[in-house]
C-alpha cells in the first residue's frame, strides 16, 4: 500500500511505502475510505509535513489512513524524538508516540502531556492528527459557498462572530446568541470591542477580551455531511497577560452565497 501527496494539479509527486494497522482503533475516528466518501474529498490548503513527506494536494481518507503510520515532523528534525506522554496516574511512568494512530491511542487512554515543552508538542500533534481526524470522516461537497481566496481575507463585515468562541473560554461573551442575531467581527470592531491586527491569505489575527489569537485555514471539504464545503482552521488564543494558551481546530462555512462565514459544529471528535 503506498500514500500518494499530489501538488496543486493533482498530479502523485511522493510515492511511500506503508502498511496499514489493523482496524480496532481509539476514539471515533473511522480510519479508511467509506463508501460514501468520493476521493480526494478534502483539498488541503498548505502542505503537512510527516517524516520524510510534505503532502499537498487532495487527500482521500485512505491516504489519512496511511499517514497516520508516519511520524509526525516536528521543526524540520526528522530525527528528532516524538512527543512524550505522561501516565494518568502514574506520572513517573513516561510514554513516546511518534504517529497520529499512536498519539490516538495514548490521548485515548487518558495519556498526557505534562510539561509546556510537551503542551507544545502536542499541539502540533493536535493540528496534524486532528486534520486527518476530519479527512477521514468528510465527504464531498455538491455545494460551495466559499470564497476563492482564503477564509483568512474574508472582509470582517462577512466574518460571525461564532468564530471567538475560543477567546470566550467561560462563555460569558454571549457569543451564541450575538451570533444568532447576525453580528459580525466588524461589528464589534465598531463598538471597539475587537480589534484586526493582521490579516493577508495566511492568517488573520484578532485582539478580543484580553486574548489575542490567530485563525489559519489548513484544509477545505465538507466535514459536516450536509454537502455544502467548509474551511477547516486552526484557531491559536492565548491571554495577552499570563501564560493562558488554548488551540484547537475550527469548522467554517457559508450557507449561502450571501451568509456570513461562520464557525460550525462538525459532529466529530
Ligand atoms: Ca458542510
């Protein structure tokens, strides 16, 4: 079995041999193709890197599937180690996962990561496997509403204010509801509540409540099954004073033509 990385057009570029554990996995991520699945449903938008590949393009769940045998690439040191998990209970005993399946596997057995420096790697852990979490489960788009430039140039008049909800870690914005009524980041950039400190096709970056943070598109398929094609980002906050830092990834869509981008429970992990 081999995983194929193709560029821009589609055409294979990396060709790596790769042999596919059996089935009984953590979690509920569903490694493989499904039935419903066409290939190729999720296109990514920058390039992963794992040990000894840079994947763009397209990727089919059966192409995740096999990526998440190889080592995940941490600061261009291939040989450098994986990432070290700690025991739920015990934390004197020490555990190394170098694989998406791995790292699935320990974090689902309550393995953690102890230190800053292992937080930190984790996080790249959590970007990498996570996007291959959402290429397993998506499927293919009949309906796309999404600009052609990235969702990180979207004007702020276009923009819901359902993507802070990670800025809010308690809730106390109201976020829901001022989402339900329509209100944009420009909106509350109006009342001076929210200020634009970068935004250009790579990402857009946000001070809001005390938190700065930094939204950067990875992936685009339609993770939520109703057929229309969503953004997946990845969303960084961390408080502007104290050592508060919280990522995760985020679905983006747009219903129609004329909606806003918005931020959308993809029903998984
Ligand atoms: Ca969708």
């Amino acid at each position: 079995m081999s995983v194929v990385a193709k560029n821009a057009k589609g055409t294979a570029m990396i060709k790596h041999g790769v042999t596919i554990a059996g089935a009984a996995l953590a979690g509920a991520v569903v490694w493989g193709a499904s039935a419903a699945q066409a290939k190729d449903a999720v296109c990514l938008t920058q390039p992963l890197k794992f040990a000894g590949e840079e994947v763009s393009g397209c990727l089919s769940a059966r192409e995740a599937a096999e990526l998440a045998d190889l080592p995940v690439m941490l600061g261009g040191d291939e040989n450098g180690k994986g990432l070290e998990l700690t025991h739920p209970t015990d934390i004197r005993e020490k555990r190394e996962v170098k694989t998406c399946r791995e790292y699935r596997t320990a974090s689902g057995e309550d393995w953690f990561a102890m230190t800053t420096y292992d937080m930190t790697i984790e996080g790249h852990f959590q970007k990498r496997c996570g996007l291959l979490d959402h290429v397993a489960r998506a499927q293919a788009a009949d309906r796309d509403y999404l600009p052609k430039k990235s969702v990180t140039e979207v004007d702020i008049d276009g923009i819901s204010v359902s993507v802070l909800l990670l800025f809010d870690p308690e809730g106390t914005a109201g976020l829901d509801r001022e989402a339900e009524q329509g209100r944009t980041l420009k909106d509350f950039a109006d009342q001076g509540a929210l200020e634009v400190t970068g935004q250009n096709a790579q990402s857009l970056t946000i001070d809001y409540r005390s938190m700065s943070g930094t939204l950067q598109e990875l992936a685009r398929g339609d993770f939520t099954g109703d057929g229309i094609k969503d953004a997946l980002v990845t969303c960084g906050v961390r408080a502007q004073e104290g050592s508060y830092r919280v990522s995760d990834l985020m679905v983006l869509t747009k219903l129609s033509a004329d909606g806003p981008l918005q931020a959308v429970a993809d029903g998984g992990s």
